[in-house]
C-alpha cells in the first residue's frame, strides 16, 4: 500500500513510499531511518500522535521531524 | 490576535496566495536554469560545426584549439544539470489546498499549545517553553513567521525568533540564543528543510523545525559559546569580562582582564603579569624569553641594557682594567734614551 512519508530529517522532502501491509509505524521507521532512535523524533500519522503500534493505512500520511537540530551562525 | 474558523480559512486562502507568487517567481527563475543548460550546448554544437570544417580542410592546430574550448564548455553543464533538476524537483509537489493549510494552522496550535495572527503586520506566532541549554536559562521564544515575505523566501528574512524573557549573552545584547542573532535564527542543518517545508505549505512543520533549532545546542558553530554566555572571568581577578576585554596569556594558558594582563615591550606577545617581568636596570616589562644575560656578571636584562654583551657595571670594569693594562704595557716598554747596563 501507498503511504506519504514526509522526511524533515535532511532535504525536508515528500514522497509516496510503498509499505507492506500491516506495517507499524514503528516498524516503518526503523526501515527509514534504521541509524536513529525514535526519541530523537516527532512522528505525526495524519498530524496526530499515534502510539508505535500504530498501523499504518492506506494514504496516510507520516511525518518524522528531528526534535534535535544544530543551528550556527552565518 | 486569536482566531475563529472563518479567519483561519481566511488566513490559509492569504498564505496560499503567497506561495502561488511564489511558485510563479520559480517558473520564472527556470528559464535562467534552462538556459544555463542550453547555452553550452549550443556552444559545443558550434564547436562540431568549425569540426567538420576543419577535418575537411585538414586544419589540425585549429581542431586541436577547438576540443580545448569544447572541454570548457563541458565543464559547465554538470553543474548547470544539477541546479536545473533540483529547481524542477521543487515543482514537483502540488501547491496545497487551502483546507490542507487550513489543517497545518490547527496543528500548529495543538503542538504550541496557542497560533497567533497579526492581521496587520501579517505575521503568524507560535511560542516555545522556556529553554535551557546547558545549565543557561534562556527564556521563551516567540517564533513569527513573515507570510508578507514568503514570495520573496530566497532573502530568508520570512522568520524572526523574538526572545520573551531575554537572558542575552554577556558580551553581546542581540544574541539571546547561541543560534539567534538581531532576532535572525541561524538554522544550520535546519534551513533546507524549513524551506521546503514553506514551499510546499507545511507550516506546522516550519515551526516544529525551528522549535527543534532552538532547542539544540551546536558548541561549534554558535554567535556566542555557552561557555562564554555570562562573560569570561578573568584567571587572576574573577572579574567578568567581555571577550574584547581579556587577554590570553601566551605562557600559562590562562585568560587575563586588561588590568592583571600586559605586553612583553620587546617582542608584543600578551601575558599576565604574573608570568611578566622587569629589567632589573631599567624597569620595563619583559617577558622571560626576551630577557638576555650578560657575558661576565650573568646577570640577566633586557638587550637596551646591554652593549657588545655587557652590562653597563661590567663594562665600566671592563674599561678600568683595559687603561689599567695600557698604563702597566708603557712602563715595561724602556725608552729609547736609556742606556743599557
């Protein structure tokens, strides 16, 4: 099934993925970002908080935003 | 001001609007992009056309100067490809609908606990907790975003970050965070994400982006350091200074206020004053590596008070001895008068 995945971690970009069927939300982002912990995360499914054994439905749509950024100055 | 739903439809409509302009202004900027590719590439099929002409002519030296401009002009076109594919992958996305806006606003205020509108500057707010960052109180932040700027988002000035209860650093009143500066927040790793989150209309996640700035530290790249937020203290005083006030000491390693630190008069370099000394002769601050001995005494001193290695004590002794000698040489010499028995 096709889900939107909204990537704020990198290029900010926004794509339709495939995902299996009966897929957690937790399972779907150790399979996108397998390096991070979900702490370090905002993870949104259709703009709510969703408990990690959300599972995922068709079109919905996922955002991950990392909740640890590094500024600089210019 | 706080809205009801009519307004927030309104307000979405007004954000839409602005980023139609300026997603108008990218096709604009396209042509340029295109062109960029294009023009190379008409370059180089002048280059095949003057080819043949030499080939047919035999003009070798002429074709040989011909592939050396046809590798320059290749050189431009990578770069040129690249800046054209991300400009077309940015128009990728649809422009949202107003009720997809509409839908970010009321994120917004479910993750910020409250969105504002300032229908006469036209600037949205949401507000952070307080923030800490390593042991140093910050205060809360108002992040406004600029929706009359959005059209015009390559400047970046569309975001200030306003501090509520400013705890600026010391040493400079308009960095109230180690990221923000005049009230501009330096993004970083943020600002390719904060833009493409604006252009395609993800409002809340503009926020949520700059909330998570503000909340990191970066140690290695902030307008003023944590470390030096309330000033630096000075090693041999405590005063705190700013860092245009302090002095490194160059031998113990150590910072210095302009009163407990000086300079060494012969070669400049900075030091406190403890790791300072004076000539003995004439009292003028030296360090220890500029200090020099004197060949007979051993004394040590600066080099004005020396002269061919001597100090002026020994070389007045010096000066005694040598008449002394002068005047024993003449008397052993016997004159040319005197018989000899």
């Amino acid at each position: 099934m096709q889900i939107l995945y909204i990537n704020n971690f990198g290029g900010g970009f926004a794509d339709y993925v495939t995902v299996a069927a009966n897929t957690t939300i937790e399972k779907f982002f150790q399979l996108q970002l397998p390096n991070e912990n979900t702490g370090d995360f905002l993870i949104r499914v259709n703009r709510q908080p969703v408990p990690r054994e959300y599972v995922l439905q068709e079109n919905d749509r996922v955002t991950i935003t990392p909740t640890k950024l590094e500024g600089a100055k210019i | 001001m706080e809205l009801i739903d009519k307004q927030w439809l309104k307000l979405a409509d007004s954000i839409r609007h602005q980023l139609q302009t300026y997603r108008i202004q990218q096709y604009s900027d396209l042509r340029s992009l295109i062109y960029n590719v294009s023009l190379p590439q008409g370059h180089l099929e002048m280059i095949r056309q003057a080819l043949d002409k030499c080939s047919y002519k035999n003009w070798w030296a002429a074709a040989k100067k011909l592939t050396l401009k046809a590798k320059k002009s290749l050189q431009d076109i990578p770069s040129a490809v690249s800046k054209l594919e991300y400009a077309l992958a940015a128009l990728d996305p649809p422009l949202p609908a107003n009720r997809d806006i509409y839908a970010e606003l009321k994120q917004i205020q479910e993750e910020f606990g409250r969105l504002e509108y300032d229908q006469d500057e036209n600037i949205l707010s949401a507000y952070t907790d307080p923030i800490e960052l390593e042991d140093i109180y910050l205060g809360d932040f108002q992040i406004q975003l600029h929706l009359s700027h959005i059209s015009a988002m390559k400047n970046n000035n569309f975001l200030k970050v306003i501090a509520l209860d400013p705890h600026p650093a010391a040493c400079n009143d308009a960095v109230t965070h180690p990221h923000v500066s005049d009230e501009y927040l330096c993004a970083g790793d943020a600002t390719a994400s904060i833009q493409n989150a604006l252009i395609n209309g993800r409002i809340c996640d503009v926020f949520i982006l700059v909330r998570s700035v503000l909340e990191t530290y970066n140690s290695l790249s902030p307008y003023v350091s944590l470390n030096e937020w309330d000033g630096i203290s000075c090693y041999e005083c405590g005063y705190i200074a700013t860092e245009e006030e302090t002095f490194y000491c160059e031998s113990c390693d150590h910072i210095f206020c302009l009163e407990c630190s000086s300079l060494c008069h012969f070669c400049e370099t900075s030091m406190c004053i403890s790791c300072l000394t004076s000539c003995p002769v004439c009292e003028i601050s030296i360090c220890e590596s500029c200090l020099q001995t004197c060949k007979e005494c051993e004394e040590t001193m600066c080099e004005s008070c020396l002269e061919d290695g001597l100090c002026a004590s020994c070389r007045e002794d010096k000066e005694t001895d040598d008449e002394k000698e002068t005047k024993e040489i003449k008397c052993e010499i016997p004159s040319s008068n005197q018989q000899v028995a």
